[in-house]
C-alpha cells in the first residue's frame, strides 16, 4: 500500500529522502568501525613485533604445570602432572558454568519468591521482603562475597571441630561435606522409572487437556506428575530392593574421607550471587505483577474464578511478558559477576585461565580474547533463549 | 457433581434485596444505611454525583468490596465471609466494567470460554458455540479471533457484555459501560443493553445516560453522600424530582448535555 503511494508522489530532493539518510547513515557507521577495528589490530601486530612476541595458540597444547583448584574439587579430573593450559581452559569453563547455572536457578526461585511476598498485605511479611531486598540491593556484590566468604564460612569451626548433622552432614571452614550415592546393579531401572515418568506426564497433560476440551472435567494433572515423575521411580527403587548406597564421610585424621564436599569458595559466590541476583529479579517480580492492572483481577473475580486460577490464567501470563527482559538482563549480569571468584578463590575461568595461565604464558590477546568469547557464547546464549520465550509469552497488540 | 454442596440459588424471591447495608473505608463512613430490593426482571438505573458511592453499592453485590453492617441478599442467598456463597453469587451474577476490562493476552472468543471452561467445567466445543450465540448478540462475531486491543472501545464493551453473558447470570450489573466511550460509540454499547433489558434480564445499572433510564428502567435511584436519596418511576422522577439534591444533580447532568 505505501508503495504505490511513494511511487506517484514526487520524490523528494535525494538529502531528504529518509530512506536515503538511513542507508547513508548506515554506511557511514560501517566504515568507522572498520577502520577503527583495522587500526586496533594493525597497530597491536606492530607493536606485539617491536616486543617480539609471537601471536599464536600453541601454547594451550603446553603442560600448566600448576594445580588451578583444590583436589576436594575437581569436576574435570585434572592431572597436575600431565594436563595442559588447554584443561585449564575447559576446567575453568565448567566452573564458570557450574556457578552461573546454579545461580541462575537459585535466584530466579529467591526472586519470584520475595517478590510475591513483597507485596503481601501482611505487614510484617512485607516488612521482612523490603529489608532484604533493599539492604541486599544497595551494598556492593563483591563486599557481600567476602562477608560470606570470611564473615561467615572461614567464622565456621575448623574441620576437626566440624558442626555434625546427624553423622551425615558435616561443615567446617572449609567445606560441606554429605554423604554420596553409589549406584549399584538395577539402578538403571529406577532411572528408566524416571524417563519413563516424565514422558508418561507428557502425554498424559495432553491427554487431560483434550478430555476438558471434550467433556469440560478438570484434571489433577499437578498431583499425578508428582506421582509420575518422583513417586513411580520411587516405586521401582523399591520393588528392586533399593539398589543404592551411600557413601558416608568419615573424619580421618586431619580430613574427611568419602561423600562429596562442596567448598566454601563455591557456597560463599553462590550465596551472595543468589541473593544478591535474588534482590533485583525480586524487583522485576513485583513490578510485573504490579503492571497487571487490579481491574484485571477483579474482572476474573466477578466471572467467578478462584484467586488461584485467577493467579495462573490471568495475572501470571501478562506479568510475565513485562518480568522476563529485566530477568535476562540479571541473568547476564549473574554470569558475567561470578567473575568476582578471583576474589576468595573459586577457580573460575577468570582466575585459573586468565590469571594463572595467562601470567605463566604471557599470551594476554589469546587468553583475554579467548575469556572474552567465552562471556560472549553464554550471554548470547541466555539471550536467545529468553527472547524465544519472551516471544512465546508476548501480547498481541494493535 | 460439584454443585450438591454449593449454596442453591432460590428463584421464587426477589432477586437482590440489601438491608440497612453500611461500608467504611477505614474511617470514612462511604456507605449510609442502604435499602433497596431489587425484583426478577426489573431494571434498575443508579445516578448520582461522582464519590457518591454507587460504584462501591453495586460492587458490594458481587462481593468485589465487602460490607461491614446490614445484610445483602442474592437470589436467596446471603453475602457473607463464606466462599462458597460467594462463588454461588458470583456465577449468578454478572458484571460489565467502565474501563472493559478484557483479558488482553486472550482472544475475543477466549475471553468469552475463559469462565464457562474453568468455573462451570464445560466443554470447549460447547464454550464456544455458547460464545458464538453472544458475539452475534452482541453484533461482532466476526471479531471473535481478534485481541482486545485490536478493537474500538464500543466494540470492546460488547465484549464484555457478551463475556458476563456467557456464564448465564440471573442478574447483570453495569458500571457506567459508556462513561469511556467516545460518543459515537455509546449507541452501539447501549443498544446492545437495551436489547438484554428487553429479554427480561434482571439490570442494575449505573448511568447518567438518562435517554437510556427513560426506556428502559422500572426506577430510578439517585444516590449523593453514600445514601440513597430518593427513588422513583424515571418520568416521575425526572419531571418531578422531590429532593433539592437531585434538582441541582438533574439540571447539572441535563444543563451539560
Ligand atoms: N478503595 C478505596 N479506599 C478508600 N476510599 C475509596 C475507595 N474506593 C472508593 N473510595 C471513596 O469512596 C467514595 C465513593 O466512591 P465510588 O463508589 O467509586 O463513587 P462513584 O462510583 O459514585 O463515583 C469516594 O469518595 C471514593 O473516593
Ligand atoms: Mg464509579
């Protein structure tokens, strides 16, 4: 339609064409950036040459030589005596993704919950939401990870002395020690049990949906996915004579042997990530909620609907399209933050690769840009998968 | 089914009757010792200035605010803290909005089967045959695959008149439909009412379109100061108003218009 217009008017002298101004616009901006990334390189190959430094990634085939975490921690198996700059890389990676992914999950969960509260008519509940999430959302991240850090984990006692939770669970200030699963013969079974649950909830949602279609009943289908998914593999694990055991820590000598420990480096970021992460999605929680108009509610009301359902049908689904780009944006902030581990030694990619190995080798552009790209992947990642969920909750508007 | 516990509607007496009624925001006494019966099929119109309470009276019906004194009693039933009396008077009882409140992540037709499907566990085939009739009621149903905000503010209205009507109630409130329409879009929304009133639907609605009470209300009920003043037939009523209060309200609202 607007085509045909454009065609039978006059055109416009060619300076005040928009069209014209965008395109031109656009190459203008084209070529300064070229240029200027064509200088930054041009002029870093000069003068890493005047300094005889060779650019190159042979150095990741190289053994480290160091140990980049503690033995009590070491998701990536890594050999002091063999392993390379390269399984650093990988090992720091992991950990990066360790903290990111439990971060992510943890403070999404403290968030919606506070946020929720926060808005509780209930003045002593709504008081308790304001202060965390006022007090935590002002004071710096990183003073909050070593107040963890040295202010509560290093105060717990020394590991002899360690605080026993019914001979299982033991911390000290150093770890948290629990006792480890050991599968044995059939637990395969129960872990079938599982799959098999959960695609038997697949299916029978669908199914449950198309019956309320047809016949309008309602079904439980909460209830049964709980049954399905935690109580049939339980069922199993039963019938098969519980093919499992544990590994149960034991203090010997000067140490905890057996059960996995988590060390407090990763107790202290994930804490202060969380909560601290927690505070702001909080924020982006009760401001959707709040965006939900309270004309919405009461229309669901006088249809008759429940508070529940009013909750999941109508006030969840518009708050979410207004919840979800803020939450990315904290969920980058997350990953990106947990970078702060250099500061009480959690062995993350920035302190291991880009610390350690970077000070051994001296390949500052490799491993800085190499760290860069890293960032880059996952935040790019977390952002297309919130868009493509943000676009299935988006509103249909004019 | 899931009704043998539920309050039962009683049919035979009037269908809302309100009884020395009194509401307090806090300290502010906004509703003064409220009578009023309302029988099956009468249509009632509620004037007043603004603040005079007759939002909160008729939101006091379908509990969306809650009274604090006196009685209220819907199709035999009575408003109190009990949740099942309050689902029983909510599913008899419908109310249309002045800002339209429709459900904008939701289709027309969606909005129209949300209730039906959840509240009276109906099947989806038949929610939407039931919504189709309305949307033709209403005259719109070839918007019935669109979005809210896709709609004027006339058509939206129709709407919700059809999303209350979906659920069958005995009783339809109305809180100033048109008081957010642009004037060439009142007609379309009022004709529609004047439709429903003819059905014999039980009405009680808040208004200052007078054209509208003249046709088709039983009485008209003027309210100023939380209380309702005086009441009346609408030709009574309008061509000899008792009080000194609804004089000056009449000359106002007719003075503008
Ligand atoms: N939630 C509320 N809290 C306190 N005061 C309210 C509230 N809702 C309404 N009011 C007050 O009650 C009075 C009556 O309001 P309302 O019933 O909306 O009047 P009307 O519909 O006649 O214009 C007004 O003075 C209004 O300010
Ligand atoms: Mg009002």
């Amino acid at each position: 339609m607007t085509i045909e217009t454009v065609d039978t008017q006059p055109k416009p002298n060619l300076l005040n064409d928009p069209k014209f101004r965008a395109i031109a616009a656009q190459i203008v901006v084209v070529v300064l950036f070229v240029s200027f990334v064509a200088y930054i390189i041009s002029n870093t190959a000069v003068n890493l040459e005047k300094l005889g430094i060779k650019a190159g990634f042979e150095f990741l085939g190289l053994q480290a030589g160091f140990m980049p975490t503690s033995p009590n921690f070491n998701l990536t198996d890594f050999d002091v005596n063999k392993d390379t700059h390269m399984d650093v890389f990988w090992l720091g990676l992991v950990n990066t993704l360790l903290i990111a992914v439990l971060g992510i999950i943890a403070a999404t969960i403290v968030g919606f919950v506070f946020g929720v509260l926060r808005l509780s008519k209930n003045p002593l509940v709504n008081f308790v939401a304001a202060a965390y999430i006022e007090g935590v959302r002002n004071i710096p991240l990183l003073l909050q990870i070593l107040v963890w850090y040295f202010g509560v984990l290093l105060a717990l006692p020394i590991v002899k002395q360690s605080i026993n939770m019914g001979d299982l669970v033991f911390l000290n200030n150093r770890y948290l020690v629990a006792p480890a699963p050991i599968f044995e013969d059939g637990f395969g079974f129960v872990t079938i049990a599982f799959i098999i649950g959960i695609v038997a909830t697949f299916f029978l949602a669908r199914w449950a949906h198309k019956r309320q279609d047809t016949t309008g009943q309602q079904f439980p289908i909460f209830y049964s996915a709980l049954g399905l998914i935690i109580g049939f593999p339980i069922l199993v694990l039963l019938a098969m004579g519980v093919p499992l055991n544990w590994n149960i820590p034991e203090l010997k000598g000067f140490n905890f042997v057996g059960g996995v420990q988590i060390t407090s480096q990763l107790t202290a970021l994930f804490l202060a990530l969380t909560f601290y992460t927690g505070s702001f999605i909080a924020e982006n929680v009760r401001a959707g909620i709040l965006a939900v108009s309270h004309g919405q509610t009461e229309a669901a009301y006088a249809l008759g609907l429940r508070p529940n359902r009013t909750m999941s049908l109508i006030v969840i689904p518009q708050a979410m399209r207004v919840v979800v780009p803020p939450v990315t944006s904290q969920y980058l902030n997350l990953t990106k933050n947990s970078s702060l581990a250099i500061a009480i030694g959690y062995p993350d990619i920035v302190n291991v690769f880009m610390g350690i190995s970077l000070n051994q080798t001296g390949k500052a552009i490799e491993i800085i840009g190499m760290t860069m790209g890293v960032y880059l992947t996952i935040s790019l990642l977390i952002s297309m998968f919130m868009n493509w969920y943000n676009k299935r909750v988006a509103l249909v508007e004019r | 089914m899931s009704d043998t516990n539920t309050a039962a509607a009683d049919n035979s007496g009037p269908a809302i009757t309100i009884s020395a009624m009194h509401k307090w925001y806090g300290d502010f006494h906004v509703l003064k010792d409220i009578n009023l019966t309302v029988e099956r099929g009468e249509r009632i119109v509620v004037c007043g200035p603004s603040g005079s309470g007759k939002s909160t009276m008729i939101r006091c019906i379908n509990r969306l605010e809650e009274h604090q004194k006196g009685s209220i009693n819907v199709s035999g039933i009575e408003l109190t803290n009990d949740l099942k009396n309050i689902d029983t008077i909510r599913r008899e009882v419908g109310m249309v909005f002045q800002h339209f409140n429709l459900f904008p992540h939701l289709t027309v037709l969606q909005n129209c089967t949300l209730a039906p499907i959840w509240v009276r566990k109906m099947p989806k085939a038949e929610a939407e045959e039931i919504a189709m009739k309305y949307l033709e009621r209403v005259k719109i149903p070839e918007q019935a695959q669109k979005f809210p905000g896709q709609l004027s503010g006339g058509q939206q209205q129709r709407v919700a008149i059809a999303r209350s009507l979906c659920m069958n109630p005995e009783i339809m409130l109305f809180d100033e439909p048109t008081s957010a329409l642009d004037p060439e879009m009142i007609k379309e929304v009022l004709d529609v009412m004047v439709d429903l009133a003819k059905e014999g639907m039980t009405m009680l609605v808040v208004t200052h379109e007078m054209g509208f009470a003249k046709q088709v209300a039983d009485r008209v009920i003027f309210m100023d100061g939380g209380e309702i003043i005086e009441q009346n037939e609408p030709n009574e009523f309008f061509d000899n108003p008792q009080s000194d209060r609804t004089k000056l309200f009449l000359s106002q609202i007719l003075g503008h218009s």
